[in-house]
C-alpha cells in the first residue's frame, strides 16, 4: 500500500476525520500526519459528492477489495 495519511486524504477530498478505528483502539480527531494503516476503519464526515471522491480516492490508493463503502 501506498503512504497514506489523513492530510493526503482529507486535502483531496475536502472530508472531515472523526475517528480513526484500530483494531481495539481508537484515534479521535486524528492529527494531519496520522498515518492511516491497513485495516483501520475511517470515520468520516462529508457531503454525499465529497463522499464519492474520498471513496474512490482512498480505492485507487489502497485498493477497492479493501474499501467498504
């Protein structure tokens, strides 16, 4: 997988990170630079168009078989 961060992610997209969910843990308000790892959960918050663009932001990033829409 690619480098993913919240700041490359939330820059494109223009959505706003809640939570980041790890396993049993869970990263509030998340910082720019947290990097995002495989099989973290996003929780985020967005209008339906900007929505569409994080989803298909982050499947050309980390792949489609990984991203639950």
């Amino acid at each position: 997988m690619g480098e993913v961060t919240v700041r490359s992610t939330l820059v494109l997209i223009l959505t706003a990170a809640l939570a980041v969910v790890r396993g049993d843990d869970s990263f509030t308000g998340p910082s720019a630079e947290f990097r995002v790892e495989t099989g973290d959960t996003l929780v985020l918050v967005a209008g339906h168009a900007a929505m569409d663009v994080a989803f298909e932001y982050l499947e050309t990033r980390v792949g489609r078989e990984t991203v639950t829409r």
